[in-house]
C-alpha cells in the first residue's frame, strides 16, 4: 500500500526521504518533495507524527521566571519564524516574527510567561481584542490589530501588526525632548479617537500611558542644535497605535479598586470612589503634558503626595470627594493633611506649579492645547471632558481636514 507524504515536522527524528534537511533551533524541518512511501514506513512515520507533541514538549523549555526559551530561527506553529526580540515585560516577552501564512510578513508575537495569572490576563485581553476586531474589522480606530492566537506548550500567544517605538521610547531616546505642538495636535487627535471608539464599545482601557502609544513608524530625521550642542530627532510620521489591553475593562465588569500607572492614575481611583471612562481622559491629560514638555506631571510614588502635586497645580480637592471618600487619612477637617514646611512638602512647592505656568509659549495654539489639558485633569469625573466633546475641541481645528480623513 502506497501512501503520498507531502510534508513532515518533527523534533527528533533522524530522518530524511526525497528532500533536504534544515535544522531551526530546536526542531528538524524536513522539506519534502512529492512522493510515495510503503505501509511500514507509513506507520513509524505516523508514530513519529502523533508522538509529535510529547516530543515538542520534551524540546520546549522555559526558563525559571516562566518565560519560553527560544531564539532566533525557532519555529512555532509550523508558521511563526522568530526573528529577534523586541521587548520584555512582566507578562512575557514580546518577538519580531516572519508569518510563514501571512506571505512572510513581519509581525509581533506576544509570548506570555507560563504562569496562571499572566495567562488568565491572556485570555481576559484576546477578550478584548476579538471584540475590537469585531467592531473594527478595517482598523480605522488605531487601536493595535490582533491577527492571531494560540495556547503553545501552557504559553499564550498573540500575533499583532508589527509597530515600531513607542512616544515614550522615542522620547526617551531623544533626551526627553518634547515632542512638537503639531506632533502632539495629531497624537493626542488620533489618540481621543482610538479611545472614543473603546468608551462608545462599553470598554476602559485602564492603563494609557506613553509607553502604550505605539508609532507606525519611527524613523526621524537628524538635526544638529547649536544652543544645547547635541543632535535631535524629529519623528518623521506621527501615525500611533493604542496597545496593551491587558487591564482593559468592560463596563458590566468587575472594576479593581486600582487601576492606572501610578503618573497616570485619577483622583477618583486614588480615592476610591469608583471609576469608569473618564479615568482614561484624566491618563490622556497627563500624557499630552507629557509630549509637550519631556517630563512626567506627577513624578510621585505616594499617594498623599500625589494629591498634594495635584492640588498644587490644580487647585484644592472638591470638598465633595474629600467628603465621599473612605480614604480619609489623607485629610484633616475636610482639607488634603499635608505638611508644606516637610522635606515632601519642599519637593512639591520646587518641583510643581499651576498648570499654565508650564507654557512654553503665549501662542494662541498653546493656550488651546492646555485648555484641553485642563478640562481633561478636572477633579469630578462627571465635569471631565467626554471624549466626543475633545475631537471638536478648538485645538484640532489646525489639525486639517486632510488629517483627519486620512485617520
């Protein structure tokens, strides 16, 4: 009896028929060409096939904070090549892979650790993005594309369109130089929608930061500044991506009492008072401040030192949270307990102003960007500026039809 063979992947086995041998990290790939094998042959090869998975298994190995070892050449899937590895995290770490099904695109794969937790979180975010997927089938929200799934050897993993440097990273590598007024007008622009479309879907992200904006792309153009005698970047295209809806949450959802980045985290959730939506705008408020100026606006891991940063360049806690708030160590006879003559208190005083005194410019633009600023960091999470509100706002109206279509 003679069987036709097409294609074989194993592990271990020694075997090569009609074809070449190449080796790829741990697993043999046998390329074979188009024949004819008898019935015994046929059964120890189906052997060999069906044991393919304990063998896999035998090869697979993780390292002892749970992450998968592999490297560069390594193929999983039968269709994901790794290239190098882009980033590391908590969760897991983060490849540049060839997709073998997708033409040989570039994309990323997001491998988490196998460890419960982070691949509960897994399976809560793939959630999340088969909805947006769902909701946004053409990608015009600019939140990142999920392309794919798979449960490997206990490791979760996620393929998503390739992006480049995140704002924070490209900031970062730029010596903290702000960002333009015109690259912040498109990035928070483009930002406001792909959240809008997140709240319009009963969705919170929970966790906007700079270091979840992705670029497109970040290549950038060189210039050398005389005055600080240093070269800078400049950001050829300010096209972004929302990413990492590991923490993103339903509104029919459990809500954990704390969510947020520590710089990013709004008065409410420091209270607890109870969150939803607006807890992104305040995240939003922060980050545009951030791409304005190169620094972070609450520089602070302390949660009493937070609202006094906050009132310091806000103005006073509304007597209605302070009054509605469990978190009442932080206050003393209905005003924040702070000791401005403490070493805390220096820092604060120092290092934190009102708002507008951090305007680079009395330019009508500028004066916009921080109104938008200002009604994103209101206190009261009902008189936040809604989203919908912020797109109409007077600082995107240089922002060009042109942009705007083309987002």
């Amino acid at each position: 009896m003679d069987v036709p063979v097409a294609s074989l992947f194993v592990s271990s086995c020694g075997l090569k028929v009609g074809g070449r041998e190449r080796s790829r990290g741990q697993h043999v790939i046998f390329d074979l060409f188009p024949c004819t094998i008898s019935l015994s042959l046929y059964i120890s090869f189906t052997w060999c096939h069906r044991s393919n998975s304990r063998t896999r298994a035998l090869s697979v190995r993780d390292d002892e904070e749970g992450h998968l070892i592999c490297r560069s050449g390594d193929v999983l899937q039968e269709r994901y090549e790794i290239v190098s590895t882009l980033g590391e995290g908590t969760f897991g770490r983060v490849m540049r892979c060839i997709d073998h099904r997708r033409g040989g695109a570039h994309v990323a794969l997001k491998i988490i650790k196998n460890v419960e937790k982070y691949k509960e979180a897994a399976r809560l975010e793939i959630n999340v993005l088969e909805k947006i997927n769902e909701k946004d089938p053409d990608n015009k929200f600019l939140c990142v594309q999920m392309y794919d799934w798979f449960d490997y050897h206990g490791h979760m993993c996620i393929s998503f369109e390739l992006l480049a440097l995140s704002t924070f990273d490209f900031l970062k590598e730029n010596n903290y130089l702000p960002y333009s007024i015109g690259h912040v007008r498109h990035m928070a622009y483009q930002i406001c929608l792909a959240v809008k479309f997140l709240h319009d879907n009963k969705l919170t992200h929970t966790d906007l930061k700079p270091e979840n904006i992705l670029f497109v792309n970040s290549d950038f153009t060189m210039s050398y500044n005389v005055e600080k005698k240093r070269e800078e970047r400049t950001v050829k295209s300010t096209a972004v991506r929302v990413v990492d809806f590991g923490s993103a949450t339903f509104d029919h959802e459990h809500h954990s009492t704390i969510v947020s980045t520590r710089h990013y985290r709004a008065p409410e959730v420091i209270l607890e008072l109870g969150w939803s939506h607006p807890c992104d705008v305040w995240s939003i408020g922060c980050i545009l401040f951030e791409y304005y100026l190169g620094f972070t606006l609450f520089q602070t891991h302390d949660n009493r030192e937070h609202l006094a940063m906050m009132e310091r360049i806000l103005g006073p806690v509304p007597s209605r949270m302070i009054r509605k708030t469990r978190k009442q160590k932080y206050f003393y006879r209905g005003r924040l307990d702070w000791d401005e003559s403490s070493s805390a208190g220096k820092y604060v005083r120092e290092n934190c102003k009102p708002l507008r005194r951090y305007l680079l410019s009395e330019a009508e633009e500028h004066h916009q960007l921080f109104d938008l600023i200002e009604s994103m960091l209101e206190y009261e999470p009902s008189k936040r500026l809604a989203l919908a509100d912020s797109l109409k706002h007077p600082f995107f109206e240089n922002l060009g039809i042109s942009k705007k279509k083309n987002l």
